[in-house]
C-alpha cells in the first residue's frame, strides 16, 4: 500500500472512531439528563407516580384516599347482587414472621370453603393494595404488619360463593397478593372468615407435597 493510501486509512478510520465516540458521549449524557428531568406529571404533582404497589395516584392523596363509611357496610342485598353480576377486587396477603414461615388460613366460608388459604377480602373504594392488605392482616388475623411488595395480580372464577341463590351461582375475584412482614412475634386471633391457621415453610415443593392449593404453591415461588 502507498503512503498516500495509507494516511487516508488512518485518517478515515480516525473519523469513524471519533463519530463513534461522539454518539456514544452523547448518548451517556441523554440517559443522565433522563434521569435527572422529571415528567411534565411529575412536576405537576409528585404524587402521580406508579407507587410500589402499583397505585396511580391522579390528583393529591389526601382528595382520593381514604375510605367513607357507607363503602365499609353495603347492604346485604346489594352486595350480593354485585357478586353475582360484577367481578370483585380483592387482596390476598402473605404474611412472613421473623423466622421466614408464612401464614396461611383453613377458610370457614365460600368460596373455597375448607381450603387452606390467605388472609384477605374486598378492597373499599379509596384504598391502595397496600393498605387494602394491611386492614385485612389485623381484620382476619389481629396481625400489624408492614406491606413489602406486591407478589401478582390474578383472575379467579369460583364454582360457589356465599351470596349464591337458586338460578345464579359462583363469583369472580381480582386478587392482589401482598407480601407482609411481621417485625416482632405476635399471637393469631382469627375472625369469623377462618376456622385455624398454620405457620408454613416458605419452600414451595414442600407445600405443593403435602396437598396446599396451586394458588398457595405459586405465591411461595415468589418468595
């Protein structure tokens, strides 16, 4: 190769090598700027955020949480009407003690009457998954816990419910499971809902084993 051929390699791949290294400083400095400049909402107002439990806030928490109290007690004929016509949401809760077992519950009532299940119930309007989890934790077990994460979302379809008459049967649910902590040692007190409990190992192949329910198994493999 002549000299000529040669400097005009080095200087082509001399340009190549500072356009690479120019669009790659530029790019570092466009992820940094992102990260620093917030959302035209979130300048706006800091709490339309997507919270670790994945409530969206779309005005200030104190105008759209909290819970009347005719949401706390509907009507026995109304609710029951909703269960039969309307999908519920609702929240599961995994309840962990300091030594890693989880909390589950043998139900007294439909659905899933005599199944060992979660502590949980309907959501009231005006509540967060957290806080939903949280109220049922001291409502179904007289447990204090603190909220960690949220474990799934998920559909389920029952054969019976409680509120069933002779021409419509079966509810359908929209679970948030919610992962709970318990800081210190505390006693179960049960309600109505649940007949006993029993502290489980979190190892999900020892429950699938001894017969727990797949809804069970599965919250223990997202331990």
């Amino acid at each position: 190769m002549s000299s000529v051929y040669r400097d005009l390699s080095i200087l082509a791949v001399g340009a190549v090598g500072g356009i690479v290294v120019y669009r790659y400083t530029q790019t570092c400095d466009n992820i940094e700027n992102n990260k620093k400049t917030k959302t035209p909402v979130e300048e706006e107002d800091p709490n339309r955020v997507i919270r670790e439990d994945m409530s969206m806030l779309y005005a200030k928490e104190e105008e759209l949480c909290g819970v009347r109290e005719e949401a706390r007690h509907l009507p026995v004929e109304l609710y029951g009407e909703v269960v039969r016509r309307l999908p519920v949401v609702c929240v599961d809760v995994v309840i962990q003690n300091k030594q890693g077992e989880v909390l589950t519950v043998h139900r007294g009532m439909e659905p899933v009457k005599g199944y060992w299940w979660w502590p949980g119930g309907r959501m009231f309007k005006g509540e967060t998954f957290f806080t939903a989890a949280l109220r049922k934790a001291k409502q179904e077990t007289n447990l204090t816990c603190t909220p960690v994460r949220l474990l799934g979302i998920y559909n389920t379809l029952f054969p019976t419910s409680s509120w069933d008459n002779p021409t419509t049967k079966g509810t359908q649910t929209i679970n948030a499971v919610v992962l709970c902590t318990l800081p210190t040692d505390a006693s179960v007190k049960l309600d109505s809902t649940s007949s006993e409990h029993r502290w489980i190992s979190p190892n999900a192949r020892k429950a699938a084993n001894a017969g727990y329910d797949r809804y069970i198994v599965e919250q223990l493999r997202r331990l």
